[in-house]
C-alpha cells in the first residue's frame, strides 16, 4: 500500500517552517473521554489500554506518543495523523465518581467557601467566578513545538507567556530561560485576564515534540474549546451581604480553587497543579457599617477576581435596593481621594442616578446600558494610601440578535497618589484595552456561526477619556485628542510607554458586567460575556421577567416568546374521523417590519440561512419566475401541495407575520392564523435552527421585495385535506427541539450536522418515509427516498455508489457540483450545490465531514483510483444482446460518453461505468437525465457537465432499449431493470413541460 | 441577465450580456456571427459545430456560454488567415476533401485539436479521433487522407499560408 496522499489542503505553516517539510511532524492529541478540574483537583478516565492492531495499515506511516493519560498521533501529514487518530482505538476506564473523589456538587467540607451562604440567609448571597481558559485562541493556526534536550522554540500566539513558560519548564525540565516564543503577533502583549486554550496545544506540542525528537505541529482551533470547558472555574468568590439604604454586613468568601496549569501537565501527572501564587491579604476598600467575621478574605486570592466579584455585587445590591451604585460606593467609602476620583468621573461620563435599570436607546434594535466600577489597591510596598485608586465607567451597546457586545465609551479616572500624564494614560489604555475587550467580549465559536461573517463586526476601540487627580485631590480631566497615535506620546511629556498593571485594569470587568446588566436585565457572573452567552442571557430575560418585559415594549420587536404552546391530544389515526380537532391560536398580524429595522450583517446572515435552506428553490413556481412568490406543485402520495407567497407582501405574502408567527411556522409548522402546515414544508428540519439563525433569516425574508401573489390551493386527499390531523402527526414525528451539539464530536462534525438536519434539510430527501409522510430515523437515515420523480441516492451505509464516497470527494462534489470519481450534481441536487456555494467554505467542509460519518468506510486516493480503474476494465465489453441499445448509444451518446486518446472538452468527464445511478436500484434518474438533460449547477462558474435532453428524439422502447443497454454495460454486476417501459412511460408524462 | 460574461474568441477578448445558458453555438453564429461552426444536430452528436476551447475540441451546441467563461475559444474563422491558413486548411485544400462540405468544420476543427494532442497520429487514432464526426454524403476517404497529410505538414512545419 502506498501513503495515502492527502486528501485535504494543508493550511500554510507560519514563519519559515514550510523550509522544512521532510523534518516536521504533525500531531493530534486524544484526550480521555472525561476530564474535570474543580477546585483544584484533577480527574479523569485513565488510559487502560491502546489497541495497536486498529491501526492496521495505518500504523506504518504513524507513531502513537503515549504518556499516562496523555495520548497523540503523530505523522508526516496532517490529515494522514488526524485519520489514523480517528481510526485508533482506546480503552478507558469509566469516569471517576466525581461526586465522591472530587466532591463537585456537593458543598466544600471545611465549609470555607459555603460560610457566607450559611450564615446570611436573610441577605443576598452571590457567587462569582473566573475562568481557568478564557476561549481557545484568537484564531485558528498552527502552534508549533521544536524541543531538544537543552532547548525548546515555540510558535505560539499565547496572551500569558510567563505562565506557559512555567509550564514547559516543569513539563520538559528545562529551565525557564530556555524557552523562548515566537509568533505573529509583533506586539505580545500579556493581558492580565487570563489564558487561552493555545498554551495547552503549545504542551501538547512540546511534550510530542520531545517524544519524537523532530519539530511537532498541531493545528489549534475550536476543538480546544473541550479543554476550555473541562479546565473549568480558576477562581469562585461568594460575596454576600445584608442591610438596606446602608450595608449592615458586606462578607466576602473566598471560594477557593486553584489556577490550572496546562492539560498536557495534567494528563502525564508529571506535577500536580501548582498552588495559587502567594498574594497580599484581601482588603476591601468600602467599609462596613456592622463588620462580621468574613468568610475567608485572608485567602490567597488575585486582587483582578476579587474586584471583578466585588464591584458586581455592589452594583446588584444597589439595583435591588433602588439605589444609585455610585451613591452606595460613596456611603461605604472614607477614602477621601476615592471619594473624589468617583466624583470626578461621575462629572466627565454625566452619570445620572438611575436607580432602576431602563436601557437607553441606541440604534435601532441595539441595547445600551453603562455601569460603573471601582478598586483601591496597595502599592509595591503593601500601603494603601499611595496605592492606586481606580473608577471606571464603561457604556456597552447590544446587538440582541447577534448578542455581540461594542464597547462605546469608557471614562477611566486613575490615582495613584502621584501625577500621572493623562495622554500617557489614555495611550496604554488604548492599546491594553483593545486586546482585553477581545478576550472577553468575542463571539464563541457556535454551531450557528456564518465562516467570517461572525467575525464582521470586530470589537473597535471605544472613546477613552482619561483622568487624573491632582496632588490637592483635584481633578484634572482632559478629553484625549482621537488623533493620538496607539503608542504615539506624540504631545506627552513623558516618553516612556505607560505599562498599566494588571490592578490598575482590574474594575474594568465589572465595569462592562454592569453595563451589560443595565442593558439587558441580564446579570453575567462569569468572564468570557460572549455573544453565545448574551443571546442566551436574552432569551432568558424575555421569559417572563419584569425587566424583559419592559426592554420588549420599549423597543418594540423583541416580544418573541412564542404564543400558543401546543396542547394537541394523542390521536387514533385508525379512526380519524371522530377526532376532535385541536385548536391553534391566530397570532394577530403586525405591520410590516420597517427596511432599516435590521442591521445589514444581521440580514446577510440571513440570506446565508436562506442559500443553506434553498427557501427560493421551492418557494418560486418556474424558473425565470419572481422568487419565493410560491406556487410549485409537489406530488405526494396524500395529494398535491403548493408552496406559498413567502415575500413580504402583506396580502397574499407574510409580511404582516409578527416573527413570533414566522417562528412557530418554522419550528411547529403552524400557519399565522393557526392552521397546520404539511411536512412537505421541512419545518421537521428547520426545528434545529439556532434562534439566532432564524431571527437573521426572518430579517432577510422582511427585506426583500414584496410581490403580490395568491396562493394556490391544495389538492389533498381525504383524510389528509383536514389539515387539524397534523397536530396529532406533529405529536408523533416531531420534535421541535433545537438542535443540541453532541459533545463527543468535532466541532466541525457538529457544525455539519447543525447544517444537514438544519436548514440544509438534506434528510427531506435523502431519507425515506412511512406510510404517514414522516421521515424514517434510525438506520433509515439519509437511506435514499423517491422525490418528486427523482431519486435521491442513499447516503448510509446502504450508498450504492461503484466507488465510495469520500470525505474529500463529497466536498468536491458540494462546493463545484463534481467529483472525480462520481460526476455531476444533476436534477433538484443542482440547485442545492448552486445554494451552497454561497456558503463559507469551512460549512461546506463541515457538512461533508458530517455526510462522510454516515457512508460506508471511505476509501483513500488511491483505492478509489484502482476501484475506478476495475469498474472501467468491466465495462469496455459490449453485452451481447442490446444491438438496439448499441446503436443509439453510438449515434447519440457516444460522442460524449466514450472516452478517446485525444482530449474534448465537451466530454463528460466521469465514465458512465462510475455513476451511481446506473448502479442504483431505480432507473429514475438515469431516465430524467436523458429525457430532460443535465444542467450543470456551476455552470456560471466555468465548468461544462451540461447534457442536451433527448425527450423529443427518442420514443419510449427507442429509451428502454437504450436503458437497459446503459445498464448491462456499464453495472454488469446488478440485475436487469424491470418494468423499464412504464416507468419511462410514468416519467415522460410527469415531468412533461 | 446583467452580468457580462468575458470570454476570449479567436484572439479577442467579448464582454457578452447574455444569458449563461444560452448554447455557445448559438452566441458564436447570432451573436458573434461567426459562421464556420455549423448547425448539425443540436446534440452533441455529429461534430459540425465543433470549436476549439483552450485548444481542445468542443461541441458548442452543448456547452453553455457560462462553461466558457474566462476561455479561450477558436472557431474555423480563428485558426488561419486570409492568404495565411493553417497546415489542417491546407491540406484539405490539397486534397479536396468536401463534397457538401457541411460536417468541413467540424472535420478541420477535430484534425486540429488532434494534432494539438498528438503530432503523429497513427491511421488508428486518425479514425478514432473522427469516429463521431458524421459526414452524409461519402467523403469519408478523402477527409481521411487529408487528415493524414494535416499530420504531415503541421509535422514539417509548414508556415500557415504556405499552399498558395
């Protein structure tokens, strides 16, 4: 066997790596299947044994590094490592009993962390935490290790370098000197937020590298999010209180836990997790008007968490005591420089007491809210009157759609007990701030995301304004020129950059945690605010909550809890006819939506959701005709639906559908006016979309021109015209969940599969259904079904393809209507592929990864080739017998299908010997195919693959013959069709133009 | 159809207002009235409106405009010039290979994209390269020897022009 050539392009190596392609390897890790850090300790299912022999073949060009728990597959190629790690078979040992070993769940046993909460039940207890890996990465890339016994180089983009250091050292005893990054980024700054998922690839990199002695790649991207998520909570604080106007009793409890150190540490066991780095007492600034005993501020706790969990309980006490944040800091404070440096910036943002939360009107559809946080910390020295006294005041703004979050201004007023240059200030606030607000405001990778358009709206840098106070106490606010160069000091007298510590930038979480409370109602208790988390924030504030409520009405389009929760009776669909039929509420019809009501990228979302669905492909009648005005036939076996008016028009249209109405369509199949829709409408599918993704493509829909056209009346069948029936249908094949990522899997197979049961509805089709119209699930998933005289091929296990598809293959065939070894995307596939192309090509990917997992084994480049060359050899033989079939098949489609010496351009590039139609149980589309021809889906894009029909030229026993010619020659190994002259007969009368 | 589809014919490069759809048989002979490439079948199936596309030959009757986009396409009007033509003209000149001359186009064009492929073709791959060319009325011969004197002057180098 030869090495399987790669069927993927590799992503570019960085830096000067692509020089040397004989020495790198590249890896992927297997992690155990549970892994958890919780306060500190470390459990996971341990390695018992790794089964060689499932390699087979593979484990020639691989080397498996196996070091306790940790696992990797390294090889020459990328996609060489990633196949034989999803080929390798591990045994683990089941999860450990996390509830006894680790005591999650339950409360701490020396009662550190819950004393707080029992004491002060009458007060208000909160807990706040701080992430051990704020996301993954910046970015998808290569991370690079190159580890000799003296020495290790890494090309790694990581925002915390000394701890990743500290880390290599312990992982390959070196010293900390010798190791040295290299990345990218010129300017690595080292953010004080915490670390991302990138300096657990760079150990897992280093610790392969040294077992193979070459340099090792491995190819960091949303995958790490697994490690994100296991690595948990480095910090939890309980704050609590009790009082009133006045604090009585402020408590704070260090809840403990213990920073992680990277996973590839953990796995091996080479060290235990390292304690939390010595630091000063906690000491709050505000007093108390009634101190208690505190839970335990003597713990070794990072002054950034302390102030994050702080300054946010502060500000939910004042809200819930209707009393200005400020004012409450102000009663509690005896600092008299903190006292006026919360003044002053009180004077520069113009905050006015507000002591109940009311978003201000942004733009259209955006949320606004501002909050405000302090700290006071000691200097190097411990003492806390030179120490630096911070306040901030942050206004966000809220796209609820997308839930992405812009900072628009921040006011930072700082002291610290000496003068500071104010432009200096404002310029390191520039340039540290714009990195922090990434890490904790950017998008998380969801299965809802749109490639790059989820990255349209980059975080930008917000106003500053800076001040300072005065050696007096006074302060001396100046606005900063915007002209001001990042790093420029241009106008500054001091000339060394300003580096600010991780205290001084330590409210500004809170900050940003309160404005977003003041903009949605919605309290965020723990750092990444992603827009994932904002979203899911909002839905929760719009499920019955006072404060969602009043954000609805006040901006008029979010009341978009769907109304009319179904309450169907089982039915006895043996005896329908003395069914009650259940009930569905109308929704009132709304105007419709004004033009500029949604954001450009939210309605470019939306049009993605509607090229992924191919809404226009059913919804518009004939080609040439208005898009989605609706008014396509479908023939089913219940009778014949129409496709409807989905343009905004507001007679015949949806245009005056509120979304809640657009919404319970999409995911219930109920009409507006509460009649039930037909599954021929794949709602079965669009149940999966995202809420986000649904919203976009309601924003889409609204947007396009609205085209008067009456529907068109179904003819159904008794019992099936009773439409109330689908209600006792939906309650026995529908389920209107939305789609649940399945942890086990990619990130990229989830997200295929978010794409293929969402709105790609691939499954409408390639599934086949029960006496009922249901779509079979189980093994009869993507099975193949008969469609509107087409079949679409199976695509399990049951694929009759003569070579099998491949992952690769299938991407082809996806994003340009071909593959090499199967031909062209022919009949209603054609318009699908054409849809797809306007995808992203990373979905494309992701829905053939997730296609592949369903076929039969896939085979490699070359096995492909030698099976293609075999199906060729038996085809050459002309079957005895077919002399009719023969002689058409010269005159009329040999010019085309024969292969020659001499290359034509117009020759159809796949052999008839390799397509999978003539290897398919039904002659379908083998009789579509030459009675209507082939329109190349791409064929804007350059390519040939179009086929003349041949209705008019060929008579029905002229087409069986010439069939069952096809047949014998080209899949000698499948039996004869049978009843060949009726289908051609069925099939010519059907589809006649 | 609003978008312009840019193709290169005979050297020059079209902005074409068309439909993609449209066959390029019919772009070529209504629109571009280059009338070398015939009408025949419609099909695909007897080679008179063949063409060459980035050298190789193509039945433009079922290729639609969109297939060639950003091509370069030759039709017979393209492959010689007044006073200048090609070996494959010139030898079907010498041997006076038409009769009703209808399938000529396609015959010339096929013989071309051969030669481009293959520089000495044996009498075998001759006949292979023409077994879907159709011609109706008997100069199956002819075409044949021209097609293998075609061979033999593009193989000595004769100068486009050099019969006359």
């Amino acid at each position: 066997m030869s090495v399987p050539a790669s069927s993927v392009d590799r992503p570019p190596l960085p830096g000067d790596f692509d020089a040397l392609p004989g020495l790198l390897r590249y890896a992927v890790v297997v992690r155990p299947p549970d892994v958890a850090f919780h306060e500190g300790r470390f459990g996971c299912s341990r390695l018992l044994d790794i089964d060689h022999a499932s390699l087979g073949e593979w484990a020639t060009f691989t080397t498996v590094v196996e070091i306790a728990n940790f696992v990797a597959v390294v090889a020459a190629d990328p996609e060489l490592a990633r196949q034989a790690a999803r080929r390798l078979r591990l045994h683990w040992t089941p999860p450990p009993l996390w509830d006894d070993h680790l005591g999650v769940g339950s409360e701490r046993s020396d009662g550190r962390g819950a004393v707080v909460n029992r004491r002060r039940t009458d007060g208000m207890v909160r807990r706040y935490g701080w992430p051990n890996r704020l996301r993954w990465g910046e970015r998808a890339g290569w991370v690079i290790a190159d580890v000799s016994p003296a020495r290790a180089s890494l090309w790694v983009d990581t925002a915390t370098p000394e701890a990743l250091r500290g880390d290599l050292a312990a992982l390959l005893s070196l010293a900390p000197a010798a190791i040295d990054f290299s990345s990218e980024r010129s300017d690595q700054e080292e953010t004080s937020l915490g670390r991302l998922a990138c300096d657990d690839a760079a150990a897992d990199a280093a610790l392969v590298s040294r077992q193979v002695g070459a340099p090792v790649a491995i190819w960091l991207d949303a995958d790490y999010q697994r490690d994100v998520d296991a690595l948990g909570l480095a910090e939890t604080w309980d704050v609590a209180a009790s009082g009133g106007h006045t604090l009585d009793a402020l408590a704070l409890g260090y809840g403990a836990a213990r920073p992680a150190p990277a996973m590839a540490l953990l796995l091996t066991g080479l060290t235990e997790p390292a304690g939390a780095p010595a630091g000063r007492p906690a000491r709050s600034p505000y007093r108390r008007a009634n101190p208690v005993r505190e839970g335990d501020e003597s713990g070794r706790a990072s002054d950034r968490v302390r102030v994050f969990a702080e300054e946010s309980f502060l500000d939910e006490w004042s809200r819930q005591q209707a009393s200005d944040p400020l004012d409450l800091r102000l009663r509690h404070l005896d600092d008299r420089r903190g006292q006026a440096l919360i003044e002053a910036v009180r004077q520069r943002a113009a905050w006015h007491p507000k002591p109940t939360p009311d978003p201000v009107e942004g733009g259209v559809g955006l949320l606004t809210g501002r909050g405000f946080a302090y700290c006071h910390l000691p200097d190097a020295k411990g003492e806390w009157e030179s120490g630096t006294r911070s306040a901030w005041i942050a206004d966000v703004s809220v796209d609820p759609v997308t839930g992405s979050v812009q900072l628009t201004r921040m006011v930072v007023g700082q002291d610290a007990g000496e003068p500071v240059d104010r432009a200096a200030l404002a310029a390191a606030l520039r340039r540290q701030l714009l990195p922090e607000s990434t890490l904790l405001l950017r998008h998380a990778d969801g299965i809802d995301e749109w490639g790059e358009l989820a990255d349209a709206s980059p975080p930008t840098l917000p106003a500053i304004d800076a001040l300072t106070l005065d050696a007096g106490g006074h302060a001396l606010p100046a606005r900063v020129p915007d002209a001001l160069a990042p790093n420029g000091t241009a106008d500054s007298p001091v000339t060394m950059p300003l580096r600010l510590s991780a205290q001084t930038l330590a409210p500004g979480t809170a900050a940003i945690a309160n404005a977003l409370f003041d903009a949605t109602g919605q309290r965020f208790r723990e750092p990444p605010f992603t827009a994932a988390r904002i979203r899911a924030g909002l839905r929760e504030s719009t499920g019955g909550d006072a404060r969602g409520a009043r954000a609805a009405s006040s901006v008029g389009r979010r009341r978009w809890r769907w109304v009319g929760a179904a309450t169907a009776s089982l039915i006895s669909l043996g005896g329908a006819a003395a069914v009650g039929l259940p009930w569905k509420a109308a929704i009132d019809p709304v105007p419709r939506p004004a033009a500029n009501l949604y954001s450009q990228a939210t309605i470019e979302r939306g049009r993605l959701v509607a090229e992924a669905g191919d809404c226009a492909v059913c919804h518009t009648a004939s080609e040439g005709g208005a898009t989605n005005v609706g008014g396509r036939a479908f023939e089913t076996p219940f009778g014949t639906v129409y496709s409807t008016n989905i343009t905004p028009d507001e007679l015949t249209g949806i245009g005056r559908w509120p979304y809640a109405a657009f919404a319970r369509a999409m995911r219930h199949g109920i009409s507006r006016d509460g009649s039930h829709l037909y599954p021929a409408f794949p709602y079965t599918a669009f149940a999966k979309l995202s809420d986000t993704d649904l919203q976009s493509l309601y924003a889409y829909l609204m947007a396009q021109p609205a085209v008067a056209s009456p529907a068109v009346d179904n003819q159904m069948r008794f019992p099936f015209n009773i439409r109330g029936l689908m209600a006792g249908w939906n309650l026995l094949y529908h389920d209107a969940k939305p789609f649940t990522p399945d942890p086990t899997r990619s990130a990229l197979w989830n997200r295929g599969a978010y794409l293929a049961e969402g709105a790609g509805h691939c499954s409408a089709c390639h599934s086949p259904r029960n006496a009922l119209g249901a779509e079979k699930r189980g093994d009869d998933h993507f099975a193949g079904a008969l469609v509107d005289g087409w079949e679409a091929p199976a695509l399990s296990q049951l694929s009759k393809a003569p070579v099998p598809w491949s992952e690769a293959a299938l991407y082809d065939y996806l994003r340009t209507g071909r593959a090499a070894h199967h031909g062209v995307a022919a009949g209603p596939m054609a318009p699908v592929v054409a849809g797809l192309g306007e995808l992203p090509e990373s979905d494309v990917r992701a829905i053939a990864h997730y296609v592949a997992s369903f076929m039969p084994s896939a085979v490699d480049a070359a096995q492909a080739s030698e099976i293609a060359d075999h199906r060729l050899a038996l085809s050459t033989a002309t079957p005895p017998g077919f002399d009719a079939g023969e002689r058409l098949y010269n005159g009329a489609c040999a010019s085309c299908h024969e292969g020659g010496d001499m290359p034509v351009y117009s020759r159809a590039e796949t052999s008839l010997a390799l397509n999978t139609n003539l290897h398919s149980a039904r002659p379908d589309n083998v009789i579509q195919a030459i009675l209507d021809g082939v329109v190349a889906p791409g064929s804007s894009a350059g390519s040939a693959g179009e086929m003349p029909g041949f209705r008019t030229d060929f008579s029905d026993s002229q087409l069986t013959a010439l069939v069952s010619y096809l047949r014998a020659r080209f899949a000698p190994d499948q039996p004869a069709w049978e009843h060949l002259s009726t289908t051609i007969g069925e099939l010519r009368g059907a589809s006649s133009p | 159809m609003t978008d312009s589809i840019d193709l290169r014919v005979n050297g020059q490069v079209r902005h074409l207002p068309l439909d993609p759809a449209t066959p390029l048989l019919q772009v070529l002979r209504n629109d571009l009235c280059l009338n070398g490439p015939k009408y025949g079948c419609g099909l695909g199936q007897c080679g008179a409106c063949s063409v060459l596309v980035e050298g190789r030959v193509a039945r433009s009757c079922v290729i639609s405009l969109g297939a060639v986009a950003g091509r370069d396409v030759v039709t017979l009007e393209g492959l010689g010039a007044s006073g200048r033509l090609d070996p494959v003209q010139t030898a079907f000149i010498e041997c006076q290979a038409a009769q009703c001359g209808y399938c000529l186009n396609g015959m010339i064009m096929t013989v071309r994209g051969l030669l481009n492929h293959c520089a000495q073709p044996s009498p075998d791959q001759i006949v292979g390269a023409l077994k879907y060319n159709l011609c109706r009325c008997g100069t199956h011969v002819e075409i044949l020897e021209a097609a293998t004197l075609a061979a033999e002057l593009d193989a000595a180098g004769v100068a486009p022009g050099g019969s006359e």
